[in-house]
C-alpha cells in the first residue's frame, strides 16, 4: 500500500533533480556563451591590432621608398655646389644623427605609444563607477598626485631651458 508521503518525495526528488538539471544547463550554456564571447571579443582586437601592423608595415615601405629618392635627389643637388662624395656624406651624416636621436628617445617615439595603444587596445575601462574607474580618477582629481608634480616639474623645467640658465643638479632635489 502507497503512502501519500511517498508521493510527495518521489515528486520532491523528481522536481529537485529537474531543478538541479536545469541549472547545470544554464551554467553549461552560460560557460559557453562567455567562451563565443571571448573568442570574439580576441577576434576583433587581433583584426585591429593585425590591420594596424599591417598598416605601419605598407607606410613604412612607402616612406623609406621616398626617403631614398628624396636623398638621392638632395645629393645630386648638393654634389654641385660640393664634391659629389662630400654631399653623400653629409646626408650620411644626417641620417646617422637621426638614428642617434632615434636610440636616445626609443621609449618616447616607440615604446610608449606602443604600450598606449595596445592598453586601448586590449584593456577596457569599467563603466561602473567604482574604485577602479580610472577615467573618472582622472577627471575628478582635484588633488595632484605626486607622480603628476613630478611630470609636470620635468616639462616645465624642458620648456623653460631655452630661456633660463643651466639649472644646478641641486636645484631640483
């Protein structure tokens, strides 16, 4: 003879088995959505990252093809007012002083905007407004942080080097 109570386990197993089916489910094609989402989400960023050195690559091709007939072009002018072995020189000379200046600022002419665009790049700012919101920090700052006195010490003191008199070394400890 059946109890009523037995009824009402084998429906409470029967639901809560249900129940626990269909969360695994949604889990499974929750996980399974995030993962289509990541993929995309590294498709399009390596499209733009693959698209701009792609880019770079054809306008530097491009423009070492002009620099080396604008430099050809100069030498035969200058090989008429100088002899045609001094004027390549020279021009030898200015290539070779941009490739000095190139050495000394790497970081700021390639490192720098390299790792900017690959932080916009690959980095998302939250929306949400939190403790991580970096772009509200930085519009809301109404104290200077010390790194930014620091920045701005060093531009104030570069631009106003033409003017003034070769600063000490103690002048800016």
């Amino acid at each position: 003879m059946e109890y009523p109570q037995d009824d009402i386990k084998h429906t409470t197993n029967t639901t809560t088995a249900s129940l626990i089916y269909g969360a695994v489910g949604s889990v499974k094609r929750l996980s399974q959505l995030y993962v289509e989402s990541l993929r995309l989400k590294a498709t399009d960023k390596l499209t733009v990252l693959l698209s701009s050195i792609a880019y770079v690559g054809v306008m530097l091709a491009l423009g070492i093809v002009c620099l080396v007939f604008i430099s050809i072009g100069i030498g035969h002018l200058l090989s008429d007012s100088i002899e045609p072995h001094l004027a390549y020189l020279f021009i030898a000379g200015f290539y070779l002083l941009l490739f000095v200046m190139a050495i000394l600022l790497r970081r700021r002419i390639f490192v720098d905007p390299i790792s900017r665009f690959m932080s916009r790049l690959l980095v998302e700012v939250p929306e949400d407004e939190g403790e991580f919101d970096i772009v509200k920090a930085q519009e809301d700052d109404t104290e200077p942080r010390q790194e930014d006195n620091i920045i701005e010490d060093d531009v104030s003191r570069f631009q106003g080097a033409a003017d003034q008199e070769p600063l000490n070394n103690d002048s800016h400890e």
